[in-house]
C-alpha cells in the first residue's frame, strides 16, 4: 500500500468515527454547535451522516483501486472548507466551533497532495475499467446522477426551508445552517460525480461507488430516520433511481467489456 493510499485510508477511519456519531448519538454534536437542530430526533444529522457513508464509498473506491483521479478530486473537494466553513461563520451566523472542521480536512488533503505529487503511481489488481465504447452509458447515467444532486445541493443551501424536510416534526426545529451545510455536501458528492463520469479512465470501482451512494441513502435514511422518530420517513425517490440504473448500466457495461475480451483471447488463438 502506497502513502498516499495510506492517508486517504487514515482520512476513511477518522470519518467513520464521525460517522457513527451523526448516525447514533447525534446530541454530541448538536450540543458542541450549540443546538442546530435539537431534540428529540436529530434528523438532519443523521442525513448528514448517511450521506457521509456514500462520499466514504467512492474514497473507499480510490483506496482499493489506487485511483489518483479520484484521490486529486477529494484533495480539492476537502480544501473547498477552507472557503465554505468560514462564510457560514462570518455571514450566516454558524458558530465557530464550525472552523474546527477546517483542520481534518485541510491536513487530510495536504497529505494525499504532497503523496500525488511525489510518489509514482502502483496499478492494483482492482483496477478494472472499461472500454471507451462500453462506459458511455454508465458515464452519462453517473453525469445525470451528478446534475440531480448538484442541483439538489445548490437549492438546498439557497433556499434552506423550501424543501418539505424543513417542515416535518421529525425534525424538530433545524435552523439554516445544518440544512445549508447538507445542501453544501450534496453540492459537492454531485461535483465529484461528474467528475467521476470524466475520469480519464473507466473505474468500474469508482462506478459502483457511485450507485452504493444513492442506494445507501436512500435505504439508510429511510431505516434509521424512522426508527429514530417511530414513523415512516421517505427520502428522495430520485437517489433510489439513480442508485438503480447506475449499477445496472455499470454491471451491463463490465459484462459486455469482460465477454469482449474473451472474444479477443478467443480470436488470437
């Protein structure tokens, strides 16, 4: 395993750890923010926490492929905060606990640039990409997915209390910011798709990654949002389509590249 494998793995742990927090005792962080949202169901966390399970996914996808495309696109995605973070202080009035967020990602993403611009590269065994011809359609489904969720995230953080979360009691009384700052993530996991769809290369890990994210948000939220409030919440039906026909397009698209080069070993015999 390379360094900046390495880093972007020690980055995947210390996120997880978060994780489980955002997800199952989310009262920790709304008391260190001084309450963004409040008792007794803490949903907006535990979206933002389900969504960073599926941006975990595609560094996870990086790692296992050593994939310095996807690497060099969460360096700059990481180093988004140092803008971000300090406008929702300055201007919409976060508190500036907010700021300490800027440290984890700022040296995570040093690290992973220093490891991109001074190590050469190892290929794995699990990078698996396509040919041109067959990653058109996933490419485009995973652009789509991307422009979906871009949008999503920019009307999100302009307009805060226009989506109907905003209003439901499972929520409690979310103010602006924890609302903007899941519209900010949402913004930049549909950048690094459309990134995603563009790599130089077919990374059919980075594919997958793609689809585990819309699925798991939509299935992860819908169980633990529910469980949590005692009632049925219902996400976004458009990340269960675009989870969908994004593995289906990426699986179809590998089983033709893999029956394609059969028939190329076939024929040199």
């Amino acid at each position: 395993m390379q360094h900046l494998q390495k880093s972007q793995a020690a980055f995947i742990v210390f996120t997880l750890i978060q994780i489980y927090f955002f997800i199952f005792d989310p009262s920790m962080y709304d008391h260190m923010t001084h309450g963004f949202e409040g008792p007794p169901f803490y949903a907006m966390y535990r979206l933002i926490g389900s969504k960073e399970i599926g941006l975990m996914s595609i560094y996870f996808a990086g790692v296992l492929a050593n994939d310095w495309d996807v690497a060099g696109m969460t360096v700059i995605g990481r180093l988004s905060t140092l803008v971000m973070f300090p406008y929702m202080v300055f201007f919409e009035n976060a508190p500036w606990v907010l700021l300490l967020g800027i440290i984890q990602d700022v040296i995570g993403a040093l690290a992973s640039g220093y490891f991109i611009l001074t190590e050469k590269r190892k290929p794995t065994k699990y990078m698996v990409t396509l040919r041109p011809t067959h990653s058109v359609l996933p490419r485009f489904m995973i652009a789509m997915a991307g422009v979906f969720e871009v949008y999503f995230g920019i009307e999100i953080f302009r307009n805060p209390f226009a989506r109907k979360f905003a209003d439901s009691p499972l929520f409690g009384a979310p103010k602006h910011i924890n609302i903007q700052l899941f519209g900010y993530m949402s913004l930049l996991v549909g950048l690094y798709q459309l990134r995603i769809a563009l790599l130089k290369e077919a990374d059919v890990l980075a594919f997958l990654a793609v689809a585990f994210h819309h699925l798991n948000f939509y299935l992860t939220t819908k169980v633990v949002v529910s469980a949590a409030a005692g009632e049925p919440f219902y996400p976004p039906n458009e990340h269960l389509y675009c989870g969908w026909v994004v593995l289906i397009t990426t699986l179809l698209a590998l089983l033709l590249d893999r029956l394609a080069v059969l028939d190329d070993q076939k024929k040199r015999q």
